[in-house]
C-alpha cells in the first residue's frame, strides 16, 4: 500500500486494520507525517506540527497494544487540533499575533476525550482570527487555500481542519461551529462537518456554560468516521450545564436505515436568500438521488423570520463579552470586524435582547412545528462557491449588497440560531471541479437522524472519493 492510498483510508477502515494488528499505530503515523510533509507546504493547513511527539505517542500506543491492554475505538488514528481549541503544553494561537507565542496548561475537555479514546494528536490545524469569518487567514500563519482549486478559499473557521482531511493529512479532526465553521469548510472542500445539537459535545473551561450559539463537533473524510469520532467526544459532564446525558456510545452503532415514506423539505434558498445558481444546480441535482433512497420530497421551508436578527444579536453579545479586555490593552492587534461585532455587542441594550430572546423562542416553535411535518429539511450549507483567497468575505451575492461580514453565511446561521442538528455532506462539484456540498437539518436534538441519511446519501452519490488537486 502507498503512503497516498494508506493516508485516504476512511477513519474506520484504519482503526480496523490497527486493531487487528495489520497496521502499526507507528506505521500509520510515519505515512501521515510524510504525507503532511510533501502536501501541507502546499495548502498550509496544519500550522503548528509536533512530529517527534506524535511518533513517541504512537510507539505507546503500539507498545500499550502489545501488553493486551483494553483499546479506545480511535486507537492510533492521528489528529489535529483547531487552533482555537486550547491543547496543554502545545501553542495555540487563536490565529491571532497578541497569542502567537501562548501555551495552555489545559487541555480542551474534547482534546481530553479524543485522547482517551486513543487518538494521537499531531498538531494544529489553521483558523480565521479567533475564528471570526468563514475564510480561513490571519497575520500569524497566513491563508490557508483549497485543495480543489488552491487559488480559492477553503472556508471557515475550521478550514485548516477541512483542508487537512481533504488531503488525507489527518483522518478526523476536531472543529467548532458557531455560524457555520463546521459546516462551510467541510461544504468548500468536499469533506463532511456536523454541527452537533448544543451539549451534545460538551464544551469545558467556557465562561458561558449555557451559550447554545456555538458548539463544537467532528469532521472526517466520510459520515461514518464523523460518527465514529462523535461517539469518542459526545455525552454527559456535569461541568456543561446543557450537556445531553444521552452516551456517546449511541453513534458508534451501524447507520444504515430505511428512509422509504420518509418526509422531507427542500428549499434551494431558506425562502428568500439570495444563492448564486451554480449552487442551486449541484444541490437540485442529487434531487433524484434522496428520492432513490425512498425519501418523499415536498418544496417547503418554515418561517425563519427573526434568525438573522437573533443570531446577530446574541453572536454580538458573545463578543462583547469575549473581547472587552483585549480591545483595551491590544485594540490595534485586532482586525476590524471583530472590533465591529464587539462594540455592536456593547451597543445592545437589555430590553433589545429580552425582545431578541422572545422572538428566538417564537421562532425555535415556527421550525419545531414545521418539522412535526417533515422529518429533516435539505437546504444550501453556502450561498456561494469558493471565491477568491484573497478576498475576506463576500460583499454581494446575484448583484444583491449585503450589510455585513457574516451576511453571506446566512445559510449556515439561520440553523444556528434555532439549534437544530445540521451536517454539510459532499454533494457535487462545479463544471470548473468545486465542490458543493448539502446541508442536512433535523429535529431538535436528533444528531443520529442526520447522521442515518447523510450516510444513506453518500452511500448513494460517493461524492467524497473525489480527491483534491493539490495532492496528486
């Protein structure tokens, strides 16, 4: 086997094969850390990375193997870190210059996880500045480009994560996802990210125990080694105080369900959402194919009056808060539209977020009734294509002007503002080789269901075999 074709095994095939004792978890490690050695330099996903470390780890890992010691189920498989997630004893930089030298003496609760279910951590993957913004850039690595077309973005904030799994560097990778960082990488470079239901991941240190905008969540090459990672990092901890009892252990069961009558909405633009065509036809496409798979297709969408204004409101009020202390000692180490989002968070008044917070919970009831109908909704993940590297964020769309930053991830935050499970699985790709990929939204809390049909539907399409330009 090749180091190219070993480093492109799903996730589950891996950890099989080290299991069993045909693969080495050092094997498996030496091929990665060549393979990110001839592939990073040209995408610059993994941008702290910890080779002597991660080959001590896995020389463990192998020696715990031989004493017949129990196993976690990601024994030996590599994995990195998103740069926002705090790792002890290793740099993490929040893709910012005022920590570009930082190291915690913490690990993450999902690093913790991760490790003790036998992953190895290899290093870090890139992000936006504090992973504000759907592109990935910052002044301390720079852009990282995708693998499909490396003169575009790759998206964000997990787009290191995303990248790096399109290219076979690392088979899972953590990520978070507060208005479309798990969804819109993985949408951009062909891969799969599951926003998960709030708590169904916990997340520990936070300063905001009950924050349900932001989440954090699995990325893999395929659905199945998404729920695979997710049943290592997902379940209970009384440190969360909206962590889902229910185990992680759920997801580690087969997927596969018979969707025959199931009921489902589809909507090429959330209702009135301005999507670029090229789109619309590659998700319109696969139309067929859910419809294959036994699913029966209503062109419907629930009223998402007053998701943008709450999502702003809270995502504002959650900046405020974060960035309060920096903005007066390293105001002019801070880009510009994260010092907007912070001083429209202070600009909020309490009355302003008791009304935001009664028409969220108006809203949250508008979807759970509409859903009492239609079992999931089929929606664009992204209004646009890769665009540009150099471009920070999309100012319009079909000719159409939008008003901030954020705006043209509308439809990744819609579905954050009601905290509905959502996946982006690989859909297709452009005439010109971008991928597309479609966003899958279930009912409140149900991570399995998105996950049956996500699975159902790439089983169907094999979209995800496709692999990037940037490693041939």
């Amino acid at each position: 086997m090749s180091v190219t074709d070993l480093c492109f095994m799903t996730a589950t095939e891996m950890a099989g094969l080290i299991r069993s004792g045909e693969l080495s978890a050092r094997e498996v490690m030496e091929s990665h850390l060549a393979h990110i050695d001839r592939v990073n330099p040209r995408v610059n996903a993994i941008v702290t990375l910890l080779p002597d470390r991660a080959m001590a780890s896995a020389r463990e890992a192998d020696e715990f193997q031989v004493r017949g010691e129990p196993l976690g189920h990601l024994h030996g498989l590599p994995v990195a870190h998103k740069d926002l997630i705090a790792t002890k004893g290793i740099r993490t930089t929040f893709g910012s210059p005022i920590y570009s030298d930082f190291i915690p003496n913490h690990d993450a609760l999902i690093v913790q996880r991760l490790r003790a279910a036998g992953a190895i951590t290899i290093g870090k993957t890139n992000t936006p500045e504090f992973g504000a913004g759907s592109q990935t850039f910052n002044k301390v690595f720079g852009e990282t480009v995708n693998p499909y077309d490396t003169t575009k973005t790759c998206g964000g904030s997990s787009g290191g994560a995303a990248v790096a799994l399109a290219c076979g560097m690392i088979p899972i990778a953590d990520g978070s996802d507060t208005g479309g960082s798990l969804r819109n990488p993985a949408n951009f470079c062909n891969v799969v990210g599951l926003r998960t239901s709030p708590g169904r991941v916990p997340v520990y240190p936070s300063e905001m125990g009950w924050f349900p905008i932001s989440v954090q969540g699995p990325m893999a090459r395929t659905v199945e080694d998404t729920a695979l990672m997710l049943s290592a990092i997902a379940g209970p901890d009384s440190r969360s105080p909206i962590s889902i009892t229910q185990p992680g252990s759920m997801f580690r069961h087969p997927l596969d369900r018979d969707f025959k009558g199931v009921r489902i909405a589809w909507s090429q633009d959330f209702g009135d959402l301005p999507v670029d065509p090229a789109v619309t036809t590659a998700i319109d496409s696969q139309r067929s194919t859910f419809e294959a798979i036994g699913c029966e297709i209503a062109d419907a969408v629930p009223d998402f009056s007053d998701a943008d204004a709450t999502f702003k409101a809270w995502r504002a009020w959650k900046f405020e808060h974060h960035f309060r202390p920096l903005l007066k000692t390293h105001r002019d180490q801070i880009k510009d539209t994260i010092i907007w989002n912070a001083e429209s968070g202070a600009a909020l008044t309490g009355p302003e977020l008791s009304t935001i917070e009664s028409k969220r919970t108006r809203l949250y009831h508008r979807v759970r009734e509409f859903m009492e109908t239609y079992e999931f909704l089929i929606l664009p993940v992204s209004q646009v294509l890769p665009f540009d590297v150099t471009v920070p964020y999309i100012s319009e769309i079909n000719g159409q002007q939008l008003d901030t930053y954020i705006d043209w991830m509308k439809s990744c935050y819609y579905i954050s503002a009601i905290g509905l499970p959502a996946i982006s699985v690989p859909c297709g790709f452009t005439d010109e080789g971008l991928p597309v990929g479609v966003q899958i939204v279930g009912r409140h809390q149900d991570d399995l269901g998105v996950l049956q049909i996500a699975y159902a539907f790439q089983q169907a399409t094999e979209t995800w075999k496709r692999r990037p330009v940037a490693v041939i």
